[in-house]
C-alpha cells in the first residue's frame, strides 16, 4: 500500500468516525432534551406535590378545629349533665319535702275532722239538755 492509499485509509477511517460522533452527539442531545422535558414534568408533579401537602395540611387544620369545637361541646354537655343531675337531685328533695308536708297536713286534717266530730257532739249534747 502506497502512502496516498493509507492516507485515502485513514481518511476514510476518521470520516466514519466522525460520522458515530455525529450520531452520538446527537443521541446526546436527545437524552439531553429528554432530561430536561424529565426535569419540567418533575418539577410540574412536585409542584402538585407541595399543593396537595398544603391541602392536606389544611383539612388537617380544619379537623382539629372540629375536634377542639366537639371537645368543647362535649364539656358543655357534661357541665348540662352535671347541672341536670343536681336539679334532678334538688327535685327529689323537695318532692321528699312536699309529701312529708302532705302528710302531716293530712294528720291535721284528720284531727280537725275529730274535733269538729267531738265539738258537734258537745253541742249536740249542750243542745240537748
């Protein structure tokens, strides 16, 4: 082989090789722009991410709003229990109070109603004499 002919070679050897360097430069370029549209929409989903950890984190909020209103009711009823539960008690008391009243008034009738008896004996007597 002459000289022209390893330079025709080796000419032809750096043109293909060129030619892979092209091709992968520009399956390079490719990936590249694939990263980069990979980048947006990971950005785009984190980005959803973070609105969706803020709306979760605001119904949160809202839940533990409801559970401090429904601890606080909770108290009121317990506190309505308590003031329910000492009428309660109050009213037992005073309808102890009234039928222990009922009775004795009863006995005060029925020694009225025996002395009216006995007066209208007297008088019956004194009437007749």
């Amino acid at each position: 082989m002459n000289n022209e002919e390893k330079i025709m070679s080796i000419l032809e050897t750096l043109t293909q090789g060129q030619a892979r360097i092209e091709t992968d430069l520009s399956g390079l370029k490719s990936d590249v722009a694939d990263l980069k549209q990979g980048q947006v929409e990971a950005s785009q989903r984190f980005d959803k991410l973070e609105l969706g950890q803020v709306e979760a984190s605001q119904r949160f909020d809202k839940l533990e709003l409801g559970q401090v209103e429904a601890s606080q009711r909770f108290d009121k009823l317990e506190l309505g229990q308590v003031e329910t539960s000492q009428c309660f008690d109050k009213l037992e008391l005073d309808v102890a109070t009234i039928k222990s009243d009922v009775k004795h008034i009863k006995r005060t009738i029925d020694y009225l109603v025996e002395d009216d008896a006995k007066l209208s004996r007297r008088l019956r007597v004194l009437e007749a004499k």
